[in-house]
C-alpha cells in the first residue's frame, strides 16, 4: 500500500495529497503568494485514517517542497501550525 504525498499544482494554489488504494484518504491546500510565501490553509484526513501520521507526513512534505524552492511556510491551518510549533527543526520555514 503505497502512502507517498504527491502535489499538484495549478497557478498559484495547490495540493498536497495521500491516496491508498486509488482514493484519496489526507489532503492539504495551500496557495502562493509574490512574496516567496506558501500559505497552507487546510488539512484534512478522512475519518479512519486518524492516528496514521498522514497529516504529518503532509506538513513533511511541505516543508521539503518549501525549502526547495526557498518558500516560507504561513500556517493559517491549525494543525500545521501546532506541527511546526512542536518541531524545532522546522522553525527555519516560517
């Protein structure tokens, strides 16, 4: 069962999703801005699939995504700031 984030994007906005078995199970949007700035805005793991760490491996995701391309991360979802608030590590990306 392959769990691997994939992305798609489109102009300005796109998504970081998991699909097991041909559905998608966990999502995250999130959209650009001029400013080298990436806002995520939602994140979202089908009921069933909690506990599984796949919003984590979402934010993980992101955040390899942002500093590649020398993005910032803005967290207005929630949870992904709660993620990067409790992961030292990641406090270059915001």
């Amino acid at each position: 069962m392959n769990q691997e984030v994939q992305l798609t994007i489109s102009d300005k906005t796109g998504i970081f999703y998991i699909e097991v078995d041909g559905n998608e199970e966990a999502m995250m949007t999130f959209f650009m801005s001029d400013d080298n700035k990436m806002t995520i805005d939602h994140t979202e793991v089908n009921p069933g699939n909690e506990g599984k760490g796949f919003g984590k491996k979402l934010v993980l995701k992101a955040v390899e995504f942002a500093r590649a391309h020398n993005y910032k991360i803005v967290p207005v979802c929630s949870f992904v700031k709660s993620v990067i608030e409790k992961t030292p590590e990641f406090k270059d990306i915001v």
